[in-house]
C-alpha cells in the first residue's frame, strides 16, 4: 500500500488529463498516443512500457524501483511543486532529510522518511524527478524499496532523458 501512495503522491500535482481524442476504427489517434520514452538502465535493470506510456523499471533485485511518464505541455514543476504534491500525500509519515539536484531541464529532489513511530533504520529513501522535453515533461517517481543505489541509477537514467537525441 505504501508504494501505492508513494506513486499517486508523486503524481498528485499534475494537472486533469484532457479527455481521449475520440477513437476511428478502433485506433486512438496518433495525437493522443503517449509519447514513447527510453531509460538508459544497467544491465540486469528490466523495463516495461505500457500501453498507456507508463514505463516501469525493476532492478537487479527483482524490485520494482521506478515508474515513469511523459506529460504533454506540463512544463518543468519547481522544487516546491514537486515536495508540495509528494510530500501533501504523505502526512502520515515524517520527512527527515531532503536534497535537490538542479541542472538545466532537470530537478530532482530525493527524501529521507519514516513512520512517526518507527526507530532508527525504519527510514525509507523517495525521489521525484521532472526531465524537461521540450514542452512535455517526463516525471519519474520511486516506489518503495528501493535502495539508494537503485535510486542513484534511476535519477541519473532520468535525466538522461533530456539530453538523448529525439
């Protein structure tokens, strides 16, 4: 459940998606298609792409780690957004530490968190990040479990979706 509420808290500050294009034959057009993107993970790293352009990502481990998605015309959140619309769905638990990492097209800003009773080495480690593409903006989310190894590989494979050629 915890992953769960990682997941939509990451996604909490976006805006409504606009309705599906209407469909012709059974095929959504192709302006309303997601855009396909491509993370650049180490080998042993499995991803999978859904239908509804939602890329997931599980490490060495056989734990899923990341998931990931593209936003037409959302432009580049703010530090403050993104903590705002993270951290608003998580007021059960407490944030102990927080880093941003800025670069042009990019932010991404990493949590250290724990239950409000749990004791030491109970934390858990959450990123956001937000990759600029042109007007579209990938966000990319960690789920729960994720070492900080993991999530080193799943900030530096994000951010490295900006500067591929397209």
């Amino acid at each position: 459940m915890a992953a769960a509420v990682l997941v939509l808290a990451s996604f909490g500050c976006r805006p409504a998606r606009p309705a599906a294009s209407p469909l012709d034959a059974g095929v959504l057009s192709r302006a309303s298609a997601p855009p396909q993107i491509s993370l650049n993970l180490p080998a042993g790293w499995v991803v999978t792409a859904g239908a509804d352009g939602v890329v997931r990502a599980s490490g060495p481990r056989g734990q899923p780690v990341l998931r990931a998605e593209v936003q037409r015309g959302m432009g580049l959140p703010t530090q403050a957004t993104l903590r705002t619309g993270f951290l608003g769905g998580l007021r059960h638990l407490r944030e102990r530490s927080e880093s941003v990492v800025e670069a042009p097209g990019f932010i991404a800003v990493r949590f250290v968190l724990a239950e409000p009773d749990a004791g030491a080495g109970a934390d858990t480690e959450a990123l956001l990040a937000a990759t600029a593409l042109g007007e579209d903006t990938l966000l990319c989310a960690s789920l729960r479990g994720a070492t900080h190894e993991e999530l080193d590989m799943a900030q530096t494979a994000c951010q490295a979706v900006g500067s591929a050629p397209r």
